[in-house]
C-alpha cells in the first residue's frame, strides 16, 4: 500500500489580494517545471495542512497548495464577506494567471472536489486533468444528509445524538438552520459551542474506524470555528448553486481526463455521489476504495490518491519533458 511522498518545504510564497478585500496564501513546491497542479482543500473552510503538497511526486509536480477565502493563512480570517462559489472560482483564474500557468491538473476532495467541477465547467479549456476524492455534488439532498436524523444519523446515530443535544428539542428537526443561526450570532460562547459540536460530529462521519488524528484536527478551537462558520454559511445558501447543485454545469466537463476516488462506506458524501458524476463524466475511472469512508487520512483512501497521481504523472509527463531517471 503507498504512503504520502516525504515532506518538503515550499520554494515560494504569495499573498495574492483578490476581489472583495481577501488576500489568499499561496504557496509552491515540487519541481518548477514540473506538471502544474492545484490542490484544492475541502470544507470549505478547512484550509491546507503539512500533508496537502504530499500526495504528489515532488520530482514530477509543480505543487500548488492555497487556503481558499477565510481559511488558514489568508485573510480576513473566517470571514463571510464576499465569499461564494464564484469568488473562490474566480481565485483560482487569479492565481493560474499570476503564477503563468496555462493549463494545470485539479485536485479535489470533498467541497474540493466541488470546487474543482465548477471551475472546470467554467474554465474548460485550462484543465488538464481531475482527480476528485469523496465526491460532493451540492445537491439539497446532499447537504441534508449530514444535518437530518434520517440521512447519516441513521448511521451514527450515538455521535448525531451528541451533536443534536447541543440544540433545543424545536431546533433538531433543522440543525442546518439551527447551527447558521448560532454561528453568525452574537453569542459567542454559543458560536463555540455549535462549531465544536459541528466539527465533532463531522469528524466522527469522515472515517471508517475512529480517528483521533482527525478528530484532534477538527477540534482546534482556532480550525473549528473558520470551518464550522464557513462550511455552514455554504450549505445554508445551497452552496450558491441552487437545488440541483453542480448537475446542470456537469454536461460542460465532458473529454477532460479524471479519476475518481471513493471510499465505499463514505458517510459524508455517500457513494452515489460518485457513481452519478462518473455515468455523467465516463472520461473518469472511478476507483471505489473498499475499506474507506470519507477522510484523506484513511490508509485506503491515501493509497489510491498517491496511485492517481502517480498515473496522471505518467499521462502527461511527457507534455512536460520529464523523466524520473534524468
């Protein structure tokens, strides 16, 4: 089973002010020259991590790691000004453009996988190649799961318990109300509490077996509440797609190469996502991971992301005059 590349240290960093009052951390590693991919992290709201740059071979890759609006090192922190799906596709055109890259590979998971889609729908002709992980449609329904005693409660439904008792018995039938109205609230020991009872259920929903790495990350006082406030400020506004999400732009991807990888027991964005966005898209392997859920961390779900870029490595490679033995 492979493992991540080693870790390395970026070889430049931008902070790139965009519309709205945001300046965004961007930083570079790999090879130079290398294929130009961008990593886009999930949440949204979860901003990139020491592991974000090593899923990729560093000899092959240029690798492109940024905290998306209100996430890590950009600023404002948490903020949900001027902050749609638009704006963060936008950014990308805004950092591909500052950074003079023609076309790039996009890399994905779960809102990133989202992300990477609606980009891709839009900006056709600067894609190299997708691989998406955990796949996240932005349907209603989608959303809805996460939230409801009937979707991913019915699974968990000890951990959703603990996650609805942080709200009055009138709220639980709508947690995604009830958690928007307390985390723009005034309150501030409430804006904490829904965060961390937020994080810790989506936590608990992102493995297969417990995981306390996971949970430690999620639980950050600081990391919770930018992704509680952030992800919750998307999903109340359907993701600012409407009903259907990403559906109607789907028929815009078609021919661009991809990879799909998803854990069969993903309780965050179940399988079925997947499967209609590859019937959708039939130029994407799907590649379902047997013994994985949600989270990049899984050892299943690791291993099968490092093997897809690895192949689109070797896809394109020669595009970019490289040879692992020069």
């Amino acid at each position: 089973m492979l493992t991540l590349y080693p870790q390395i240290k970026p070889y430049a960093r931008h902070m790139l002010a965009v519309s709205g009052g945001h300046e965004l951390y961007v930083d570079e590693s790999g090879n130079p020259d290398g294929i130009p991919v961008l990593f886009l992290h999930g949440g949204p709201g979860l901003g990139c991590d020491k592991h974000s740059r090593r899923f990729f071979d560093p000899q092959m890759y240029r690798i492109i790691t940024w905290d998306q609006r209100g996430t890590g090192r950009s600023t404002p922190y948490g903020s949900l000004q001027n902050n749609t799906l638009r704006d963060l596709v936008s950014d990308m055109e805004v950092i591909r453009n500052e950074l003079k890259i023609e076309r790039w590979v996009l890399f994905g998971g779960s809102w990133g996988s989202l992300l990477a889609l609606s980009y891709a729908a839009s900006h056709r002709d600067k894609v190299l190649a997708m691989i998406l992980r955990g796949v996240f449609l932005g349907r209603r329904s989608d959303s809805q799961w996460l939230f409801d005693r009937n979707g991913a409660g019915r699974i968990f439904p000890d951990y959703w318990q603990s996650f609805a008792s942080h709200f009055h018995e009138d709220e639980q039938d709508d947690l995604l109300t009830a958690c928007h109205k307390r985390l723009t609230g005034t309150d501030e020991l409430a804006r904490m509490g829904a965060a961390k009872a937020f994080c810790t259920w989506d936590a608990h929903c992102s493995t297969l077996r417990p995981n306390q790495e996971v949970l430690d990350a999620y639980s950050d006082p600081h990391k919770a509440m930018a992704l509680a406030k952030i992800s919750v400020h998307y999903l109340a506004n359907d993701l600012f797609l409407g009903e259907q999400g990403i559906m109607s732009d789907l028929p815009r991807i078609g021919g661009i190469p991809g990879i799909i990888v998803h854990g069969r027991y993903d309780m965050i964005c179940p399988l079925e996502n997947a499967t209609t966005l590859q019937q959708l898209w039939p130029t994407a392997e799907l590649h379902i991971v047997r013994d994985a859920g949600h989270s990049a961390a899984e050892p299943g779900i690791r291993d099968a992301l490092v093997r897809a870029t690895d192949e689109m490595a070797r896809r394109f490679k020669a595009d970019f005059n490289l040879d692992r033995t020069s």
